[in-house]
C-alpha cells in the first residue's frame, strides 16, 4: 500500500464553483415541476433513470431529478476532482489525512490481488472457521465449541452481525452471538449458554476498549467459575493490534487475528473483524461476500460518472440534502435478513460524513451528512411511514428488496412483500389529490359536502423521492454489492463536500471523558469541576447508590 498523500486539490470553495451555482439555479425550476408528470411526459423515464451493477438494479427514477440534474451533478463531481480521488482510495493511497493513512479496506476483497497479509490473514480465518464448524475445536474439558460470543462494539460488532442475520442459517453450528453493551446483555446470554462449549472473540484493535474490555473480564470470569480449571485460554479468541495485551490476557498466539491501522472500523466487517461471520456461515459464504464487493468495487472504479451506481447514488443524495432541504433519510428494507442494515448504515454514514470542516479544516459552508434512520418496511408501514407520505418535512427513502425470497421461501409471501414495497414508493411518487379523494368518497355514497371536508385530511401531496434497489435474493454475494455500495455512496459524498470519511474524532473524545468520569462514579475519586450539569448528575447518582460525594 502506498504512503502517498492524494496530490488533487479541489477548490476551497465548493458553492462557488460553476457546477454548484449551476444546480442553486437549476433548483429554482422544481417549484413547478411534479414527478407524476414528469412521468406522464416520458414513458421510458424508468429506462433513462435506472442501471444494474453488482448484480443489484437500482431504480432512481421517482427522485426530483431530471437529465440535466443529473448531468450538473456530474459535472460537479467533474469539477471536484472524484474520479482521481476514487483512484486514490482504490490504490492504496493516503486518503485519510488527519490520521495520515490509507483507507484501503477495497484491499481486504481483492483476492489474489490483495496484500500478502491480508491473504494470510484470510487463510488463517478458513482454517479456524473450517475447524470449529466440522467440532475439532475443543473447550476445556474436551467437547467442541458450540457456541461463539464475539464481543466488540461499534464497527467491530455491527458489521458481522449484519452478515450472520442476513446470511447464516439459523441452524448453524457453532451458534453466532453478539454483545457490545456492558451488564445485562451479557449476563443474559450467559445465562442460556455452557462455559464448557462457549468460545468469545474479543474484538478491540487496542484490546482496551472500555465496554469491550469490561465485557471480555466478565466472560472470563464466568468462565473460570464453570471450568474445572484456572485456565480459560481455550474459550478465547481475539482480533485485535495489541499482540502483547491479548496475550497477557491468556489468548494464544495462534488465536490472534491481526487489525490494520489502515481498515476503519466501520468498514472492517471484510477483514478478521467477520470472523464470527465467516464461522455462522462459512468460508465459502464468506468468500462470495467479499466477491460480491469486489464486483461492486470494479464497477465504482470503471463505470463513467453518468452510469456509475456509488457516484450517481451519493450525488443525488447530496441534490436532496443540500439543494433540496432533505436534512434526513430513511433506509427502508423488505427484506427480514436486513433488520439491521439501517443501524450499520447509521454507523458507517453518520461517522464518515457528520463533519463539520475540509480536509484543510476550513468550516464548511454547506450541510455535511444526513441523519439516517429506518426499519423493516412492513413494520414501517404501519409506523413512520404517515410522516413520509403527509408530514412537512423531505425525507428521502431507500427502498430496498429481493425479486426472490431467501433460500426457496415462499413465492407467494415474497409477492404480497414486493407489492407493500411497491405501493409505498407509488404513492410517496404520485400522492393523491384532493379532487381524487373527493371523486372516491362521492362515488361511494358520500354526500359532497362531507367529502369536501374530509378531502383535505386524506390527501397526500406526493413529490417524496425514493431509491428502491433490488437485490435477485438476499445472497452473501448480493450482500457484499449492497454494502460496497453504500460504503463508496458515502464516500462520493466525502469527496465533493471534501471531508475526512475516516476519522471520527467526536467519538474519540466522547471515549475519553467517558473513562475520565467512571472513577468518579464509582466512588473511587473525587468529583471533579465540571459543568454544574455534569456535577450534579454525578453527585446524583452517588447519592441514590449510597455512596459520598
């Protein structure tokens, strides 16, 4: 991998470039425009506003865009320089610039081209997970692992737990389970498990993350009081930079998987850190998901700005963030296998783009990232799906889908799913008029003057805007596409708006007072001087649990 800074510069002001004053002028002609005549007017919109890549088709054709949107968004990306920067994180390059390093998890999917490493890496991961699935990992008193906790949180837990919802069988062997937050998560499962077949993987790249590390302590724990011996080195496991720190913690060095400095954590699930992926649903899955991203990969690096997913999926998003006042957007999926997508989602957008400097630091002028948030769509239909269609604000949707349901499940199911899918985005496109509502009610025996007062209250404005990307079916290949695709949608956003994608120094320091406050809480320091907000929750709690301040 290469230690090179990216040489491009763009201009130190995005809103005065002639791409970006050409859409403030561009914009000003939506007014007037509505998507069903737009749709109305050009019967082959679906076929100007649409593409597959990755095996995936995404329909973008119900967003407030038409060719010359979409061709001032290119030239913006144009102006800005993204095809030298996609070029650069693709290759290696030191893309991260407050932390002066590379941001090259592409490499972790690359296959024979990937670094020596990361091969190495790979081929170990088979082997344990091969050996675990077929019982010849043993515990402690000689029975095989059934069960494998992995305990991380962030980037070291959202991602793998994603890929086993989505694509383990829930008959697997050894069981996958997850815990990131502290007490009674953990205690919970442990409850439901047997110390003597239960293997944990600490994921913690300085194996001292708090929540982590307090978890990894009370496993052991549990697990020395159900052994007949002091040893618990068997049931343990780790991914993690601190060689020396697992180690002093009873791990072998043959349990040790490597993190690099140079995959963030959100976009880690492709390396050691998919581990318990890799073991729920094996290393010939596991390889499909990286296939599957590695495809999308080529397609973002190849494919013209005007026919490229990643770029016209995060371009367009920027047209409805900071042109067209969407402050948020929903990830609605209608698939069960992606329950959490919109929580990954949460993680891997909302940490990349909730900046508020350049790369050089200068505050930016514009919005940066959206707030994301969503569920599964048959649950949001009957939920906060009333605010998308007749609420004031723009809240743009990712509809997402299968064509087939997973493993062979019922056609007929996937059918009623797909039309719910559907009629949602229809209707967020179309809305229905007042005329219409009162046309309905009257044909149905209402007298006029009722409907006339009703009408109003059960019209729907229509003109929301919505992606809907379908998968063929939920697949680990499928999968891998869908999330290298949101991961480089995240990035196109990063590089015209010229922020860092990867840091996250909000975290950081939300970490560290956190560690600074607990030896207060705990009774074992004095209270310091913090804000009279702070102080006084401390003092608080110290009282109700009976302790001095």
């Amino acid at each position: 991998m290469s230690g090179t800074p990216v040489s491009k510069s763009v201009s130190a002001s995005l809103t005065r470039t002639p791409a970006w004053r050409a859409l403030v002028a561009h914009h000003r002609s939506w007014n007037e425009r509505r998507l069903r005549d737009l749709f109305a007017a050009d019967p082959q919109r679906f076929e100007r506003f649409s593409l597959e890549a990755g095996g995936l088709l995404l329909d973008y054709s119900k967003n407030l865009i038409t060719a010359e949107t979409r061709d001032l968004l290119v030239q913006l990306a144009l102006e800005r320089g993204l095809p030298d920067r996609v070029a650069a994180l693709l290759s290696g390059k030191r893309v991260n610039q407050t932390e002066k390093r590379a941001a090259w998890h592409t490499a972790l999917r690359a296959g024979d081209a990937a670094p020596r490493e990361v091969r190495r890496t790979l081929a170990a991961m088979r082997t344990f997970a091969d050996a675990l699935r077929a019982g010849q990992v043993k515990g402690l008193t000689g029975q095989a692992i059934r069960d494998v906790v992995s305990l991380g949180i962030g980037g070291s837990a959202l991602g793998p737990a994603l890929v086993v919802r989505a694509c383990a069988s829930d008959t697997a062997s050894p069981r996958a389970h997850f815990v990131s937050t502290p007490g009674e998560p953990l205690t919970r499962l442990l409850a439901t498990l047997d110390p003597t077949t239960t293997l944990f993987i600490v994921q913690s790249k300085s194996f001292s993350t708090m929540e982590t590390a307090r978890n990894a302590r009370a496993a052991k724990a549990w697990l020395l009081a159900g052994l007949p011996s002091a040893d618990a080195g068997a049931h343990f496991a780790a991914v993690t930079a601190n060689v020396e720190a697992a180690g002093a913690f009873g791990i072998a060095p043959e349990r040790l998987f490597p993190m690099w400095d140079w995959v963030g954590g959100r976009y880690s699930v492709w390396s050691a850190v998919g581990l318990p992926a890799m073991i729920a649903m094996g290393p010939a899955a596991f390889d499909e998901l990286l296939a599957g991203a590695a495809l999308m990969d080529r397609h973002f690096a190849e494919a013209p700005p005007e026919r490229n997913m990643p770029m016209l999926m995060g371009l367009i998003g920027l047209w409805h963030h900071n042109f067209c006042g969407g402050a948020s957007r929903a990830v609605i999926s209608y698939e069960p296998g992606l329950a959490l997508l919109p929580p990954y989602l949460q993680q891997l957008e909302m940490e990349s783009l909730g900046k508020s400097v350049t790369q050089k630091g200068k505050a930016l002028r514009t919005g940066s990232g959206t707030v994301v948030w969503g569920n599964l769509g048959i649950e949001a239909q009957h939920a906060y799906m009333q605010a998308l269609h007749q609420g004031t604000q723009l809240v743009p949707v990712d509809f997402i889908a299968a064509c087939s349901a997973r493993n062979g499940g019922d056609a007929d199911t996937q059918s009623v799913i797909l039309a719910s899918c559907f009629a949602q985005s229809a209707l967020l496109m179309q809305g229905v008029s007042e005329d219409d509502i009162k046309q309905q009610l009257t044909a149905n025996g209402m007298d006029a003057k009722e409907a006339a007062r009703l009408a109003p209250h059960q019209a729907l404005p229509g003109n929301r805007p919505s992606n809907t990307l379908l998968l063929p079916s939920l697949t680990p290949h499928s999968l891998g596409a869908l999330l290298a695709l949101y991961e480089h949608r995240t990035f196109v956003k990063a590089a015209i708006l010229d922020v860092n994608a990867f840091d996250q120094y909000g975290v950081e320091h939300g970490k560290k007072l956190a560690g600074s406050l607990l030896p207060e809480l705990n009774g074992k320091a004095p209270t310091e001087t913090h804000d009279a907000s702070t102080s006084a929750l401390i003092r608080h709690v110290l009282k109700n649990n009976g302790r001095t301040p």
